[in-house]
C-alpha cells in the first residue's frame, strides 16, 4: 500500500516542476519603478524620502546612496546594474539585507559581485529564499551602497542596461521576479524591468547641475575594436541613452556620463559572487523551486513509509 501511494505522488511532483519550468510571463504593477536616491537621508528599509538627484560631496568622503523600488508585489529576487565614473567614485561597501528582510520570516540570499569595484559597472541582486515564502510588497530600499570619493568630477549613478553583443537588444540588465518566477514590470517580454527609472548624479568637488533630467536607464553597448596588426584590442564600453522619459515623481535624476568601465577584480575579503552572466534571478527561482520540490517530496515518501502497514 505505501509503494502505490507514493508512486501517485510523483505525477503531482511533476506537475509543480513542470509549472517552474515552463516560461515565465511577465506581470506588469502600478506605480512601479525603480532608482537611485543620491541622498538616503529619510530612507528606511520600507519607506522613502524625498528622492535627491544628485549630491555634492568632496573628494575623500566616504557616503551612501540608495537603490529603491517603489509600489513592487510579491517580490521574491531581483537583479540591478550599477553605473558610475570608476575615475570618480567607487563601490567600497553595500547592503542588501533592507526592503526583503523587513518581514519577519527573512532569508535573504545576497548575490551581488565581490567588492570594492572601481570599474564604473556593478552588479547587486538578491532573493529572499525563507521557506515558507516571504515575499515583499510595497516601496523602500532594496539596496544601499558605501562609495569613496576618489577624483573631482561628476560622476553618474545609474540603473543601466547593457548590449553585449552591440545587436540593439539588451542582454543585461535589471530583473524583478515575483514568487512563481514570473518577470515583474516586464510588458515587453525580453526578461528585464521596462521601467521607469530614476536616477541620480554624484558632483566630487563641485556643485550640482540644475534642471531637470531624463529619467531613462542608459544602455551600455560595447563598441567593436579595430586593432592594429600584432596589438591586443581594449574594449571600452558607450553609454548610450534610451529615450526619455516624462520627468514625475519622485524628482528623477540624470543619465549616465560616457566612459564606464567594466567591473573591477573582486575582493577576495569580500562574500558576494564573482558571477557575471546575466539571469541569475531566473535561475535561482527554478533551482531553488525545483530543490523544494526534492526536499518536500522526500519528506512526503519519508513520511508515506512511517505511516505503512
């Protein structure tokens, strides 16, 4: 008797993974977006401030921004692409343990690369991998990041997306994902959050621009080399900004400046990943779907056996 009913489990199992499997749908939310607060001042892990557009600080100074969200559902793991001036600031620190650990059944799983990074692109993510699940709805900081000062200038401080292969589509960029994996604020299907964005300017040594800015991600694209015979090609990457967007509330802030870097050598004091290929979030949320699915049949079949004739 017990062999026959844990065998009828198994079609059931199946039937869940398939679900996991199967492509996800993207869901779009009111009021979504994503940012950059170039001042955290007012900001908690699950409410926001005024959202300031850029800062002045001077060279040496070591400082936060915040990366938010605003009016997100069911949020279980994200993924965002920091741009900066790496000859400006660099990422020295950050903590990712805010908005998704607010709630009391918290697990948050910090995917992020290694720090520092002074190579003008960083990459953040995290998922919340508590069990039962703990999703999160509402606005505040998914992340807040420590960077120093280290040359005068104006630095960007951006959501970015990025075309690897330079074929006009994007190949990275941010990721939100609900609890069934299913892409969050995607309407367009390509697997990335379509916006808007918000983001932001860091002045070193000097004052603010005025005005407003637009409020579009900028798009890195790496330009195809032409070497010289026997010369090893470097590889620059563009920004390129999108089209921009109506300026609303909160205050957006400015597009990225040309001439972010790729990400520097990680730290090896440092307990983020090294990875750099994108859909992490997408991954992790079949994985770790499909490593519930394992545990929770076997405590089923452990429990059928202990209950049998």
């Amino acid at each position: 008797m017990k062999t026959i009913v844990a065998t009828a489990a198994l079609p059931a199992l199946l039937a869940i993974a398939a679900a996991i499997w199967a492509p996800a749908v993207g869901t779009g939310q009111q009021g979504l977006s994503i940012g950059v607060d170039a001042d955290p001042a007012g900001n908690t892990a699950t409410s926001l401030g005024p959202i300031d557009p850029c800062v002045r600080i001077d060279k040496g100074d070591s400082f936060d921004v915040d990366l938010f969200v605003t009016n997100v559902d069911d949020l279980f793991a994200w993924e965002i692409y920091f741009s900066f001036d790496g000859d400006v600031v660099n990422v020295t620190d950050r903590d990712v343990k805010l908005f998704q650990a607010a709630n009391a059944n918290s697990d948050v799983f910090d995917a992020s690369e290694s720090l520092p990074s002074g190579g003008g692109l960083y990459r953040l993510g995290a998922a919340d991998i508590a069990q039962p699940p703990s999703p999160d709805s509402g606005s505040g900081v998914l992340a807040r990041l420590t960077l120093e000062a280290v040359g005068a200038g104006l630095s960007p401080a951006t959501v970015t997306t990025l075309d690897v292969n330079n074929d006009g589509k994007i190949d990275l960029g941010p990721q939100l994902s609900s609890t069934r994996g299913q892409p969050v604020g995607d309407a367009d299907g390509d697997g990335f959050f379509d916006g808007p964005f918000f983001n932001a300017q860091i002045a070193v040594g000097r004052d603010c621009p005025s005005g407003p800015a637009p409020t579009a991600a900028p798009t890195l694209t790496v330009p195809a080399p032409s070497p010289t015979e026997g010369s090893t090609p470097t590889v620059t990457p563009t920004v390129i900004p999108t089209s921009t967007a109506e300026t609303a509330s909160p205050t957006p802030g400015s597009t990225a400046s040309p001439g972010p870097q790729p990400s520097s050598t990680p730290s090896a004091e440092d307990d983020g990943t090294d990875w750099t290929s994108g859909g992490f979030i997408v991954a992790y949320v079949v994985i770790g779907g499909m490593a519930a699915l394992l545990l929770g049949g076997g405590a089923f079949l452990a429990t059928t056996r202990r209950r049998g004739p």
